[in-house]
C-alpha cells in the first residue's frame, strides 16, 4: 500500500516520515514507518495473518489514509505445483 503525501499546492511532499500501523485485524507489516520519495510517495506491505477485516492506517502529523481489506483465507496456497514424481 503506498500513500501519497502532498502540500497545499499539491505538490508532492519528499522526505516526510508516515508511520503504518494494523489498526483492526491481523497482518504483519513490512516496515512501521518510511519516508516519502521525490513523489511523495511512501509505502509497505502487509502480509495479513488471519482472515476478516483487515485495516492498516498511514499517519502524518494529525493526517492520516486508511487502507481496509476482506481477507478470505491468508494462509490457503494459490497452486500447489508437482516439481518432481
């Protein structure tokens, strides 16, 4: 998930520091912070852990974006491949 930071002439904003956080839900997150790129951009993946309601909050200062997800099943693999018999 990646966010978008920018100032009031909508710009992008680089070098700001956005926290991640798993506000409902279950996931672990690839890092709990990062800094925003020439874009203003910053993001992280999450790796959700348990199925449900997944919620992940980006938040600046008193700003904040928030990411919701239904996770159906975290843990079922996609394929199953037969490498060798």
């Amino acid at each position: 998930m990646t966010v978008q930071v920018t100032g009031r002439d909508s710009f992008p904003v680089g070098g700001a520091a956005v926290a991640f956080a798993v506000t409902s839900g279950s996931a672990t997150l690839s890092a709990a912070a990062g800094q925003t790129d020439a874009n203003g951009q910053a993001g992280i993946a999450a790796t959700p852990t348990k199925s449900g309601t997944l919620t992940v909050t980006a938040t600046l200062g008193n700003l904040t974006a928030t990411f919701t997800a239904t996770i159906t099943d975290p843990v079922a693999p996609a394929a199953l491949p037969l490498v060798s018999a």
